[in-house]
C-alpha cells in the first residue's frame, strides 16, 4: 500500500472514531481493542494500517478483546500481527490482556482464552504476571540450515518456533535470516525464529525474529519455546531468566510439558481514532 493510499484509506476504516488503549510487555508493543461491547471485524489491509507506526498507530501486533466463549474464562483474546494475519498465542499481549481484567474486576487471577486454550494468569506480590501458557508440543529436532544458523528445535506453543542455539545471539544477522527461515518449505504456515545463547547458569540471552512482525524487543511465547529448546538441549534447567532486547523473563519449563512465564506488562495510552 502506498503512503498515500494509507492516508486517503484511514479515513474509511471501520474503527473510525473508536477508543483504543496502547500496551507493551518488554517494549513489544500491541494497540488493544475492546471488542466486547462492539465487535472488532479488521481486514489484513485495515490490520496493516493500524500497526504502521507513520500511517496509523503503530505496533507489532493488535490484540482483540471478546467475550469468553469457554466456560471458565473471563475473556477471550485474539493477536493479529502487525502484517494482518493471526497468530493463535502471544504471551506478552496475554499478561496485558490479564492486567486488564485484574484493573477491571480488582481480582488477582483470572483466566485468558486464546485460540490455543485457556490460559491461566496471576498478578503476583511484585507486580509481575504469571502465565501458564499451556504445552510446549511437537518439541523436535529439525535438519534445517541457512546461512549460519543450523540446527533448531522446533516448539509448538500455540504458534510455531524454530529455535537455534547460537555462540552468540547477538551476532546474528536475524534481520538476513530470519525472513528466510520464516518463509522456509518446511515450514508451510510460517514460524517465528529465536537465535539463543548461554549467558550464564540457567540465563539465556535470546533475540527473536517474529513471523509476520519481524524484529521485536520481546517475544512471549519465542521465551517459551527458548526455555524448552535450551533444557532439550541441555543447556539449563527447568528454571531459566532470558534476558531479550525489551528485559527479562522468568521461565519454568514443568515436568508435566506446561511452561510458566512471568514478567511485566504496562499500560502507555488511551487514545480515540481519527473520524
């Protein structure tokens, strides 16, 4: 779409005058929706415009607010990425999707439904938020090389990530390789791409590539995947701190396959669309 195109069509877009609320977890940035009350119904183009940071409000991704569908739940999310498609997890956008409730209902726990289940959240002691973001699945080895990243293991957390253990994470050219592992045959609906290296006992440092965003400061579900591969692989415990460009996140990789993320998530704005 070109720029002006995006400044003509903002003007027609279906959420015209509508209030919004920007959020990060770890400066993974998300423009929030409350669809509760009044549907949200996006298209990929509309989706696109949002998430542009000069054409829109900017964002790496949109997260959808709606009522819960499955008994038990207090809200049911959605994540769209920032190219309009949709992603079935988002572990940063879930602790903001649960600060929400826990300001609206003055309540320390509560349940966020996703595409991939019910995920339970709790507001601990210092402020951080826990996340049970379910089975780590498919966990498996790939034959799989480009460039200098070889190797990784493959985790299912609801999306999917392909995760590569690294001398150094830093030293990866992720913007060179990640659209090509992204967009790789093997992977038919796309992956995100984390490159991983040991900082010290049970601390990784992980950068990642996300399917559809690109480059983020933090990935939620990629520090889950990260925590999985680098037990696999032995390189820590079940218990690790991944320090990603955005900060840290604590992870507990359970014996029963689960995996436990804890970290902050902020309220930045509340602000109405253009009309």
């Amino acid at each position: 779409m070109d720029s002006c195109g995006s400044r003509a069509y903002i003007t027609r877009m279906s959420l015209k005058n509508r209030s919004f609320l920007k959020m990060h977890g770890l400066g993974n940035d998300f423009v929030v929706l409350d669809g509760r009350a009044l549907p949200v119904s996006l298209t990929e183009a509309e989706a696109r415009l949002l998430a542009d940071r000069h054409f829109g409000i900017g964002c790496d991704q949109i997260v959808i607010l709606e009522p819960a569908k499955a008994e038990g739940a207090d809200l049911f999310v959605r994540f769209l990425n920032g190219d309009g498609s949709e992603s079935g997890a988002c572990g940063n956008g879930t602790r903001c999707a649960a600060l929400l409730v826990f300001n609206e209902r003055k309540t320390a726990s509560c349940v966020i439904e996703t595409r991939s289940g019910l995920l339970p959240c709790r507001l601990l002691e210092d402020g951080l938020i826990e996340v049970d973001m379910g089975l780590a699945r498919d966990v498996a080895d790939l034959d799989l090389s480009v460039g200098p990243l070889a190797g990784p293991v493959f985790v299912n957390m609801g999306n999917p990530h392909a995760v590569f253990v690294v001398p150094d994470a830093l030293k990866v050219d992720l913007p060179a390789h990640g659209p090509l592992i992204e967009n790789h045959p093997l992977f038919p609906n796309r992956t995100n791409v984390e490159a991983i290296s040991l900082q010290g006992k049970d601390r990784l440092r992980l950068r990642v590539w996300e399917r559809g965003a690109g480059i983020t400061l933090a990935c939620g579900s990629g520090a889950c995947a990260a925590a999985v591969a680098a037990f696999r692989r032995g390189l820590t415990g079940r218990q690790v701190m991944i320090e990603l460009d955005g900060g840290e996140l604590r992870l507990q990789y359970l014996e029963t396959g689960h995996v436990m993320m804890t970290g902050p998530a902020t309220l930045v704005a509340e602000g109405r669309m253009g009309g």
